[in-house]
C-alpha cells in the first residue's frame, strides 16, 4: 500500500491542497507507468488490470505532458506506436476491405486495450471503438508542440492510425463506456476529427494523405454538427436528444468545438443541466454502472470546458469536487455513489468486479490536466521512475 496522504492543514488554502494533490498524482502515475510505456488504467481493479486503453492512455499522457513529465507522455506514445507497428498487416487488410467495400467484422476491428507486453486480452471485451486511435494522435501532435519534439518519432504509428481512422470512422463502434455499439458517437467522432486535424499539421505525413485526412476530418466534422445536434447543443450520437458527459471533451481539450462559440456554450449548460449534481458529474442518464455514480474524471473534463469559455470560477468548483474525492491513501476513483442514478444496480457490479476501481490513472491525470490548466500547478520538472510495486 501506499502511505498516506499528507493531512490537508485546517489554515492550507483550498488550491494548496489541490496543487499537492496534483504533484501527487503526478508521481504515483509516473510510479506505476509499466517499464515498456503502457499506462495500466488501474493497477488492482479486476477487469482493468494488467491493460492499458490508447483512450485513457492519451488523456493520462497529455495531462502528464501538460504537467511537465515529458519523458513519461513520450514513453506512452512510444508504447502507442509500437502497439500499431505490430499490427500494420492487420490495418492493412481492414483499409483494403473497406476500400473494395467489403469491411471486415467488428471483431477483426484494432481492439481498444491492450496488454501491457502487446496483446490482445483473451477476455470478452467491448472491443470495437476508434475513439482511441483519435485521441492519441491528436495527444501526441500536441505533446510535441508543447515541448519542441521531433515527431518523427512516432510517424509511423500516426501514419498507421490516419489510414485506419480513414477507413473506419463512419461505422457505427463502442462508445467511450463501452457501450450502445449500433450508433455513432459524437465524441467519438470528436475523437476522430481532433485526431486527424493533428495528423494533418504534423508534417509526417506525404501531402496526399495529409490531403486526405484534412477531407476526413472536414467530412466527420460536417456529419458531427448535421446530425449530432439537438436544441443547439451537441447529442450523445447521431440523432439523439440527450447528451453524454464525454461530449465536454469536444469543446476542451480536444478543441473541435469552440468553448465561446453558441454551440460550445450550449453544450457546456446542457452537460451541466443534465449531468452535474454539486460538482459531480454523472456520465450520462440513464448510467446504471455501479448505480451510476459521479466521476472525477468527468468533473474535470466538464471544468476544462468551462475554463475554456472563460468561466474559471467555475471550472475551480469542479476541480475541487473531484479533489475532494481523494481516499486517506492519496487515490482518485473512477466513480463515487454520490447521488446515485441507480442505486438499485449498484450491488451487482460490486459482486461481479468488485469494489470500484481505485486508483484509477485517468482520474488523477485529469485533475492534473484542470489544476495546470487553471495555473493551480505549475509544470514540474520530470520525476524519476521508481519501482511500480512500491505503490501497492
């Protein structure tokens, strides 16, 4: 186990408190990242452990980049570009179907985690989700552009990826929970578009293909706003009326839709309306996982929105909701059951998986990503990796 968190002091100002804890989180991320990379996405809660999602992975990476942990976002994305290098004959094969227009199954589809070592689980999974491929090419182009990096680093997996999100972005896959694969999402499709618009201003890519994800992205972004908007603000997929608290990640940090602009701030008060209790924020309605409590992660993804638009006071609300989270060992969950949508459900997951996952590594980078962002943290400089088992 690890030790306890420092005591928070009754005199310590609240954003002292929370610059602590985002130091913290810092290092105990850099502490249990696996020596090839791969960020575990909890490194005790029984279905996640011993995988790591390129979804998670990107947003843990770009909050620690974010944070100054350069060499730790790298290591990532290094992991990320090799996960694609190993599967290049596979993508081949899916972007060839596609083009003689006989796609491939979903379960030929890349899958959305893997083993920290380079596999597949052998476990039934939600597999088929391309928000992933997205999210860490956007993640790496702008880690890059945050520090000065060389991308030619990992060109060959942002190549890879841009072929595969060309061919695959229209098919309906997984949501970001796993769930509803009949439809396509719109954060998914956010993912998409924030992913091929960096692949584009990359420079690693030939000008036709450059060309082409500029066109897929303009493409993606065209059907997002036609048939993923209801009442002014952005839907959970195409054609639907409610909204999914992933979509905050849209307008921050993505930035496919501009926190200022009437459909950002739509957005942001039809998340915060439906979804938003106090500070915690639910994933969507009808959330019945583990009774459908609130997530940190979502908190903070709802604050970058809000940060965005210029609504800092806000946005440091949210951030001290998903702060005072913190177990006495210095953890982030992945939900709380405060105000449960469910409570009903909420045994039944306890008896299928257990006790909610934490630590859970995307919580804590996010609240990273909101204290740097809302200058609570100042980057650190890069700590040491230390032994992963020291923490547990």
């Amino acid at each position: 186990m690890t030790t306890p968190a420092t005591p928070v002091h009754p005199d310590e100002h609240p954003e002292a408190a929370i610059a602590r804890l985002a130091a913290d989180s810092v290092a105990l991320i850099e502490r249990l990242q696996h020596a090839g990379g791969a960020y575990p996405a909890s490194p005790t809660f029984s279905a996640y452990a011993g995988y790591s999602w390129f979804r998670d992975g990107a947003f843990i990476a770009d909050g620690m980049s974010a944070a100054g942990a350069i060499d730790s976002a790298s290591r990532f994305f290094d992991w990320c570009g090799r996960m694609l290098l190993q599967r290049r004959d596979t993508i081949a094969e899916i972007v060839a179907a596609e083009a003689a227009g006989t796609p491939l199954p979903d379960e030929r589809m890349l899958a959305t985690r893997f083993t920290f070592d380079g596999a597949e689980g052998d476990d039934d999974w939600w597999d088929f989700q391309t928000d992933g491929y997205g999210t860490w090419v956007w993640a790496v182009v702008a880690h890059a552009e945050r520090h000065g990096l060389d991308l030619d680093r990992w060109a060959t997996g942002i190549r890879l990826s841009t072929e595969y999100l060309l061919a695959t972005w229209r098919r309906p896959c997984y949501d970001w929970w796993e769930e509803h694969s009949q439809h396509v999402h719109v954060s998914t499709l956010g993912c998409v578009v924030a992913g091929l618009e960096a692949a584009a201003r990359s420079r690693v890519l030939e000008p036709p293909l450059a060309a082409r994800a500029l066109g897929g992205a303009a493409a993606a972004r065209t059907l997002l706003l036609a048939e993923g908007v209801h009442d002014g603000h952005l839907a959970k997929w195409l054609g639907s009326t409610e909204v999914d608290a992933s979509l905050a990640a849209v307008i921050a940090p993505l930035g496919v839709v501009d926190a200022r602009s009437p459909l950002g701030l739509a957005s942001i008060r039809a998340v915060e309306a439906a979804l938003s209790v106090g500070g915690g924020v639910h994933r969507y309605l009808a959330d019945t996982f583990y009774g459908g409590g609130q997530w940190p992660l979502l908190s903070c993804m709802l604050g970058l929105a809000h940060a965005a638009a210029g609504h800092r006071a806000h946005a440091l609300e949210l951030l001290r909701w998903a702060a005072g989270t913190v177990t006495a060992e210095g953890w982030l969950p992945e939900q709380v059951p405060d105000h449960l949508l469910a409570p009903e459900r909420r045994q039944e997951w306890l008896d299928r998986w257990g006790t909610v996952a934490t630590p859970l590594l995307w919580s804590h980078a996010m609240v990273v990503r909101l204290a740097v962002e809302l200058g609570v943290l100042e980057p650190l400089s890069v700590l040491p990796a230390r032994d992963p088992k020291a923490i547990l």
